[in-house]
C-alpha cells in the first residue's frame, strides 16, 4: 500500500491510503469500551458471567441498528480464544455455511473452537436455519446470530430452544453522549456545535452509535471556524429517516402504543404516537380502521358518539385525502382519548360467544317462535307470548333464554358516561323481572 504523497499505480488514482471511517476507528477494541449494554456486559450480567468463565452459549443478539451487535459479537470471540467467523445471512447461501462448517470441525480438531457471527440471522429461511442445529448441538460452533427482528416472529422454535436470546438497548443520551466525547478526543477538537445543536445530533442518531459516528465525521469536516445551531444543522446535515418497518415490528409497537395511550386517557401521548406512525409513511387508513376499532372495543357504550365520529373522521380523511385528512383523525385521537371508557360491550360480546359454543344448539323457548302454519300452534309455538308494548311498562319480562338453560348477565355497564343510563335502566327491568317471578 502506497504512503501518503506517494504514488501507486493507475496513474495516481489512490495516490494515498483512504482513510479509515470514524466509526470503525473508534470500534471498541475491549468489551469495557462497549457503550449501553452494561445490563449484558458488566460482571454480573449474562455476558459479562459467560466471558469470565470463559465458556460461551449459542445466543441471538436482538437489537436496533448500531447498538453494537457485530462488536460485541467480535469481541467475545476475543475474550474466549475463538475463531471469529463472520457471515452475512443477505449475501451467503448454503455452500457457504458448508464451507465454513468443515472449516471449523478442522479447527476442533486442532483445538481451537469456532464463533460464527450471522448478521441478519432472521433472513435465512427455516430450512437455513434448520442445518445450524447438528453443528450447534455437537459444538463444532458457537452460534451467535444478530437480527434487528423479533426472534419470536423470525427464528425457528428449534433454534430457539438452543440458543439464549438477548436483548440490546438503543443508545439513550448518556451512551451517545460517549460517543461524542470519542469522536472529539480521537479528532483533537470539539464538534462545531453549540448546546442547543449537540442534543439535535443525539436526536437525529435515534439510537444508532455507527449513525452518530458517521455525522461526526460529516461535522468534522466543515471549516475549523464553525459553529452550529439547531436550524444551521437541520440545513447541513440531511434528517434521518424515523426507524419505522410498516411491515415488522416497530410497526405493531407503535399502535400498540397509540391504542394503550388512548385506553389510558393520556391524550397527548396518543397525539404523539399518532404521529410518528405518520412521520414512518405509515398508511393513515391503517389507522382509521384501528381508531374505529378503539371506539367500539374501549370506548363503546360510555360515549356511543364515538364510533359515529370514527367513521365520520375516516371519512373526511377518504374525501380529503393527505395532508389535510390527516387533522381529522388527530380530531379524532382527541376525542377518544378524551371520552369516557368501558369496554363492557366487548366483554360482554365475548361471554355470550363462549356460552353459545357451550350450549350448542339449545332451541329458543316455543313462546317466542313464530307459528305461521297450523302445525307449528298446535305444537305450542307462540303460546303465551306476551306483546311488549301492551303490557303497563312496555316490559313483559319474560324468559328469551332456551328453555333449560339458566339466565347469564353478559352485559355489566361500568358507571361512565352514557352507562350509567344504561345500567340505571337494566336495574329497572331486573326489579320488573322479579316482580313478575313472585306474581
């Protein structure tokens, strides 16, 4: 390799040695340099006890992007005297597993045993993943597997069974923080950043530390005399796009969020989890259709407005289209956050599916049939049914449970909102109904 200000060949094309990214510079070279998974990493977390005996697990590391997968992955090889072996599950296929498997029953042989590192375990297929468990269970390698996906979703239960699972936070502020002050001691000057700029950068990073690092590097080559702030940043430095997967698990987080945070009542974080689903390019008529189903299932009969402003909602959103739909579903998100809730209609639905599946098919009792032919009244159907709205109440109450079958109290209104009526009202004929039992 030719030294800086030294020519090689092709006419002076790489007339000096690139230089090394920023981030792989400041790549840990210790499990102690590691940043945010003291929960794994420190003495007595799962890693940290494995390192210290010496003797690893096969295990899935499952985390987001740059939180330090790959690195630890590399790292434990190191502290363990094993051969690292790193495959990409995106670019390798079943000879190269075969490869690399006779690769390392040589090694055992020699004495040495073999990590092998499969980034983006998840994209291998369940057969793939079928051919890891004889070299995993006989010990010819240690399996470490790094996915940004739920290994529940993604990975076999096989291989499960046969490896730990072991969750990596995303970098919070104070890891990133770190990562800063690294970058500014390996560089030999402070980032051009005010404040106010500093927390944007950990903001935009999202977690990622290779992100981080790679705008560092961006940051460092502006002119030695500048000075950022937020809105001169936001103008240098390209937005990241949110780590939003409509199709993964990130997308499930999210409304799982937005649904709870309604059910809650916290209506400003309902607000905000609306609209970073919106800010990842999620489809909004997803999110009526959920926001409908909140209505009816955890606001239901507490406010029976609810659904009708669902719908009207999802409706000004189909005619209006984006951006200005968009306001009336968050119209929408304010509403039910703010209303009363009961999901007594939902338990209620659920109770009776599950005595009807108990009861089979029990007959209606004959009094409540009707008897358009001869036969059907001499056998009894229709006899001595009463007609509602002729009795003093406008409330027979009478038995419309299968004969045989004793009466279920499915419904239970909650003392919210419109319930309260409803229960006051239930009450009401229950007293009738066993005012008519004593007659």
């Amino acid at each position: 390799m030719a030294r800086r200000g030294e020519s090689g060949g092709d006419a002076g094309l790489f007339s000096a040695a690139a230089p090394r990214p920023l981030a792989d510079r400041l790549r840990p070279r210790t499990l102690d340099e590691v940043v945010g998974q003291d929960h794994l990493l420190k003495p007595d977390g799962p890693l940290g006890r494995m390192v210290a005996a010496r003797r690893l697990a096969s295990m899935v590391l499952w985390g987001p992007p740059g939180c330090g997968k790959t690195t630890i992955a590399r790292l434990l090889a190191h502290s363990t005297d094993l051969h690292f072996e790193p495959l990409s599950a995106v670019f390798s296929g079943v000879a190269d597993l075969r490869k690399v498997f006779e690769a390392a029953r040589a090694r055992r042989v020699a004495g040495q045993g073999t990590l092998l590192f499969i980034d983006e375990i998840h994209r291998f297929n369940r057969s793939q993943q079928d051919g890891f468990l004889p070299f995993v269970e006989d010990g010819t390698v240690t399996l470490v597997g790094a996915t940004t996906e739920n290994p529940s979703f993604e990975l076999n239960a096989a291989l499960l069974s046969r490896a730990q699972v072991f969750v990596l936070n995303r970098l919070d502020d104070a890891a990133l923080e770190r990562l800063l002050s690294r970058a500014e001691a390996e560089m030999g000057r402070p980032l051009p950043l005010d404040a106010d700029a500093r927390a944007a950068v950990k903001a935009m990073a999202d977690g990622d530390g290779r992100f981080c690092l790679n705008l560092c590097e961006e940051l460092f080559a502006l002119p030695g005399d500048t000075v950022l702030d937020t809105n001169a940043l936001a103008a240098t430095i390209q937005r990241r796009a949110p780590l939003y997967d409509k199709s993964q698990e990130g997308h499930y987080n999210l409304i799982s969020a937005l649904h709870k945070s309604l059910r809650g009542s916290d209506t400003d974080a309902a607000l905000y989890w609306y609209s970073r689903m919106l800010d990842g390019g999620e489809d909004p008529r997803y999110i009526a259709r959920r926001l409908t189903r909140f209505a009816v299932e955890d606001v239901g009969l507490a406010d029976p407005n609810a659904l009708t402003q669902a719908i009207a909602a999802w409706e000004a959103y189909e005619r209006l289209g984006s951006p200005e739909g968009e306001l009336a579903l968050a119209q929408l998100v304010i509403y039910l956050g703010t209303a009363p809730k009961s999901n007594a209609g939902y338990t209620a639905y659920k109770a009776s599916v599950r005595a009807a599946k108990e009861t089979g098919s029990l007959m209606p009792p004959k009094h409540i049939l009707n008897a358009p032919t001869k036969l059907m009244k001499t056998i009894g159907y229709g006899k001595g049914y009463e007609y509602d709205h002729d009795t003093a109440e406008g409330f027979s109450g009478q038995n419309y449970f299968p004969d045989g079958m004793a009466r279920r109290e499915f419904y239970q209104p909650v003392e919210r909102g419109f319930e309260r009526d409803l229960r006051k009202r239930l009450d009401y004929w229950a007293k009738l109904r066993e005012r008519r039992g004593e007659e």
